[in-house]
C-alpha cells in the first residue's frame, strides 16, 4: 500500500507539472503575440491566469482554468465564477491614451507606476503606448517585471535589508537599465559594497522628500551632499533624483492642488539646480502621479511622471474634482470592477453577495 501510495503521489506531481507547464506556454505565447483583444480571450480569463502564472495562485487555483485537461478559451465573463476581479479593456486603453497624449502634448515623459497594477502585460502596454521606463515599489514587483520582458525599470523605494539589497544587486547584474533609489549615506555605502561583492556598476537617483516626511532625505544641501557621495562612492553610477509628493495626489480641487504641487516641488527644482551646478547627472528628475498628472510639468526640469492609479481608477480618486469638473475627476474611467453574484434579495433596497470585504481589498 506505501508503495501504491507513492506512485500516486508521483502521478499527481507529475499532473501537476504538466498544468504549470501549459500554462506557462499559454502566458508566454500570449505576451509574446499580444494584440488588443488577446489581453482577455486569448488563454481564457487570462487577467487571472496571468498573474497566477507569475505568482500568487495556488496549483488549485490554476488548475481551475483548466476544463477536462483543456485550457477554457474564448470565456464569456458571466461564465466566469465570483467573486471574480474584472477588466473592462476600453476603459483600461482610454485611460493609456488619455494620459499619454497629455503627457506628451505637455511634453514630458511617463514612467508609470507598476504598484498599482503588479501585472507585466499591462506594463508592457504602457510602454507600447510611449512610456520610458516603468516604476515599481518592491523588489519583488522588478523581478517579476524583469522576467517577463520588461527591463526598464526604476525602484522608487529604498532597499535597506542586506537580502533586498542582495536581490536588488542580482537583479542589476542580470538587467544594466534597472535603476533603484536612495535616501541616506549609510545605504548609500551599503549599496556600494553590495555592487562591489558582484563587481557591478548600479545606477542609483537619490530620493528628495517634498515635505511629506515618508521616504526621502531633506532637499537642497543636505540631497546634495548626498548626491554627491554617491558619485564619489566605488560601484556606483549616480543617475539623478526622484521626488513623489504623494500628499498632494488627492488635493479636492484643481486650482488647490495645482497650488500645493507646485509650491512643494520647489525645493525639489533647488535641488535638481545645485546638482547640476555641481556637475552632477541629473538626466532623471522623476515625480509626480495621477492626481497632478496635468500639472506636474510645470516644474521646471522634471523629466517624467510617475502614475500609478490612472490605470484603474478608484473612488478617492474620483472625488478629488478636475480642471473641467470640480465634482468629478472624470479625466480618466474605471476600468477595475468585481463582479459578484447575488446570494440573496428577500429585502427591498438590500442585496447579499458573494464578494466581502476581503475580495474588494
């Protein structure tokens, strides 16, 4: 009987390499001849196999796609089950162009924010539509984005743990246009000697604080200084300065949080001005996000913008007003809904459903 067992438990290892295995081919066919509507229908509920074939879905829950051994194709989306987390496609490539050709008609440049999305495919439809670069919070979220064929990208916070450091080096040596941030000379230092064990040069943009008080060191000399040991500093190649002034995104009012952007993002501009004063690279001066998308180039020397939310959309967003409607912030659509089946309707004006406060989080 143990050794019955034990083949068993082979025959279903084996089943379920064989599902990875097809799934993968099926994600890497996908990305490699994506066209619009393949994004959805081509691997069948692919915004849901495609994340779970980079991470985060159980073998269960990948398997579940699968229909007598098969692959589902060509799903209708009230076929799928729920809670099931949805993307409204047109909404998603209006958005990608509503943003791009602001941004490009202000001319500037978009380096989007991957955190919000974490999804390589719709990374690469940012670049497609005239980003040059994308940003990511994690290390996790680069390495993923690195795998998946996307290599320009620029880490926004600071790795300070001697593994995140280590990861983020490896991730520099097998990808020369990953950029990451720093804010202090101790891991300034310490990312020098990480570069210097793998005999690497890392790019690294020092990170401003706007006045939020989050991440980032004080602007002007303080940034300068620092800066300037990390142009000093063995295995490392300064690349300029990123500045996120995530307090002022969700501003209520236009004319407010043009004000506050712009009063704040001065001190950023005195420091992009006494680096290149001392000679130092400054060709990254990047900022900004979805809610002063439309403003952010009016600071003077910032080179790209770094939305995340656009993308998507949400309800504090939508709140906030825009500069053709205080009421609304209607310059982009929500393209992210869950749909979720009604499980009972006995009571006027009320529903229960299948989707709680952990599926909507």
């Amino acid at each position: 009987m143990k050794g019955q067992s034990k083949d068993k438990s082979k025959a279903q290892e084996g089943i379920q390499a064989g599902v990875h295995a097809r799934i993968q081919e099926k994600v890497q066919a996908t990305v490699q001849s994506m066209t619009r509507r393949r994004f959805l229908q081509s691997t069948g509920a692919a915004a849901m196999v495609i994340p779970g074939a980079v991470r985060g879905y159980s073998p269960t829950e990948m398997r579940s796609f699968y229909v007598d051994g098969e692959m589902q194709v060509n799903v209708s989306k009230w076929e799928l089950d729920t809670p099931a987390l949805c993307v409204d496609l047109d909404s998603l490539e209006s958005n990608l162009n509503t943003f791009q050709s602001t941004v490009t008609r202000n001319g500037i440049s978009s380096r989007p924010h991957a955190k919000t999305h974490k999804c390589p495919i719709i990374a690469q439809m940012q670049m497609d539509s005239g980003s040059v670069g994308i940003c990511t919070a994690k290390v996790s979220e680069a390495e993923v984005m690195f795998q998946h064929g996307i290599d320009e990208i620029l880490m926004t916070t600071t790795n300070v743990t001697p593994t995140k450091i280590r990861r983020a080096m490896a991730l520099r040596q097998a990808n020369n246009r990953f950029v990451q941030a720093t804010d202090s000379a101790r891991n300034a230092r310490d990312l020098s000697a990480a570069a210097g064990e793998l005999g690497i040069i890392a790019d690294v943009v020092i990170d401003v604080d706007p006045g939020g008080h989050r991440t980032g060191i004080t602007p002007r000399q303080p940034a300068l200084e620092l800066a300037q040991l990390v142009d000093q500093l063995p295995g490392l190649r300064l690349r300029g300065l990123l500045c996120y002034d995530g307090g002022s995104q969700h501003v209520t009012g236009f004319a407010q949080r043009r004000t506050q952007t712009l009063e704040r993002l001065v001190a950023a501009t005195d420091t992009f001005d006494l680096m290149n004063q001392s000679g130092l690279n400054t060709e990254i001066f990047s900022g900004g996000g979805t809610g002063t998308y439309n403003i952010d180039h009016e600071t003077r020397g910032l080179t790209d913008i770094q939305v995340g939310s656009y993308v998507f959309m949400d309800a504090q967003y939508l709140a906030i007003g825009g500069q053709s409607n205080d009421n609304v912030y209607s310059d982009f659509e929500s393209s992210l809904t869950i749909m979720t089946s009604v499980l009972n309707d006995q009571y006027e004006g009320r529903v229960t459903t299948d989707a709680g406060a952990k599926a909507c989080t």
